[in-house]
C-alpha cells in the first residue's frame, strides 16, 4: 500500500485557513471607494432636500398672498406688503381690462440663486411671480 507524500496535504490545509495580507489590503482599498462613494453621495441627497424645503416654504409664502388676493372683491384687490416666515412679499395690481387684473408678487428671503460659480443657496434670493385675477 502506497501513501501520498505530506506535503500537499499541509499546503492546502495552510491556504484553507484564512485570508491573506493582500486579500484583506485589497478588501479594504474596496471597501474605502465604496464608503467614500456613499458620502459623496449623502452630501448631495442633503443639498438637493434642503433647496427643495426652501422651495416648498416660498412657494406655500407665495400662495398665502394668492389666496388673500383672490379672496378680496374685485374692486379692491391692489398692492401690498407681508410677511410669511422668513419671506418678504411685495405685490402690486395692475388693471389688465375692466374684467382682469394682474398680480405681481416679489418674494425675497432663503433659496436657490444662479451665480458665475453655479447654483447656491442665499439668505435673501429675490423671485418674481404673476397671476391674473378676475372679476367674477
């Protein structure tokens, strides 16, 4: 009866044992990308929900003064001031014809404005917004 030589045997027992030094430099090299990947990407998913609030809170600023205007008769819808949370709001009503009017409202206060370096958030971003109102 003949026997296998050892060695092969302790080889495979060695290999089957664990990781080895590259295999875990390796792992972690992969595992930093993909950790860095992440946080780049939370940074900007936190970005994009912040202009989006900002957004929500001027429009529903906006809207207040929309709904005032078009609650009032006709006859005396005209120009005004308020505020509404951190916005300023200023409209004016301009006669269109004896049937129409037109509203413009200027909101400033916190939001997204265009500069040479791209899109950035401002504490007083100034937006212009037009309706029509009309005698019933």
């Amino acid at each position: 009866m003949r026997h296998a030589p050892q060695q092969p045997e302790k080889e495979s027992r060695r290999r089957s044992g664990g990781f080895s030094l590259v295999e875990i430099v390796v792992a972690m090299v992969v595992l930093t990308y993909g950790v860095l990947g992440l946080a780049g990407t939370t940074l900007y998913v936190v970005r994009e929900i912040t202009i989006a609030d900002l957004a929500t809170k001027r429009t529903v600023a906006v809207q207040s003064v929309m709904e005032r205007t078009r609650a009032f008769p006709f006859d005396t819808v005209g120009s005004g001031i308020d505020s509404v949370g951190a916005y300023e709001l200023a409209w004016s009503a301009t006669a269109q014809s004896s049937r129409t009017k037109l509203i413009r409202v200027i909101a400033t206060g916190p939001g997204l404005v265009t500069g040479s370096s791209g899109p950035t958030i401002a504490a007083a971003a100034v937006d212009t917004f037009v309706f029509r109102v009309y005698r019933p």
